[in-house]
C-alpha cells in the first residue's frame, strides 16, 4: 500500500492528518493498526504518532534541506535497486522519458509521484 493511501486510511479510521514524507511505510502500517483500534487506543496512537514523527532516518535516506533541489517541477530519480537488479526501467507516459537504473531529472508527473510512493522509484 503506498503512503498516502495509509494516511488516508488512519484519517478514515480516527481522523489524524499525517504527512506521508515524515514516516516510513513501515511506521504508518503500525500508526494504522493502532488507529483502526479507535478511541480505546488513541492515546498510545498520538504517542507513538509523535515518537515516530521525530525518528531517525536510514542514512540512505536524505533529509537535509540545505542539499540543492531539482529546479522547480523535476526531480532526479531512479528505479529502486530491486528494479534496476532486473534490467528493469519505467515510461513516463505523460512525456516518454525513460527511468531506469542511472539517475535522471525527470518532471514531478503524477506517475513519478506515484512511483515515488510505492517505492518503485527512489529520489536522488
């Protein structure tokens, strides 16, 4: 399930309103659990919310904000190291590009949100 399908999910089930880019995947499936379990475990689900939310990241996960960005609309991404593994590579269908295992400055679509989001294409 990607991120931001998760957030909505906690939302639907208790109403919080989280930033998908401030967990991991792993951290919002556990967020999820306690939210479905309602009011009776809203307290350990704001707890755990805010413990997380200030976590150490994977170091190969860059959370700098004094790196330069990708001019405004792009990006640079690549096809995980699953992906490239395989030979594998994606087609932007909305401009054609080609993402594959070198990084490449590509518009910020919604296919490379997407990709993004389920970890199909990692962000350098």
């Amino acid at each position: 399930m990607a991120k931001q399908d998760t957030v909505n999910d906690i939302k639907a089930a208790n109403g919080a309103e989280l930033n998908p880019d401030e967990y991991t995947q792993k951290e919002l499936d556990t967020l999820l659990a306690l939210a479905q379990d309602g009011d009776a475990r809203r307290t350990e689900f704001d707890t755990q919310a805010a413990s997380l939310k200030g976590s150490t990241r994977p170091s190969n996960t860059n959370t700098t904000t004094t790196e330069p960005k990708a001019p405004a609309g792009k990006v640079s991404v690549r096809v995980n190291d699953t992906i490239a593994a395989y030979g594998g590579e994606f087609t932007d269908p909305d401009n054609g590009q080609v993402i594959g295992k070198e990084a490449v400055s590509v518009p910020f679509t919604a296919f490379v949100r997407e990709k993004l989001r389920s970890d199909e294409l990692v962000e350098e």
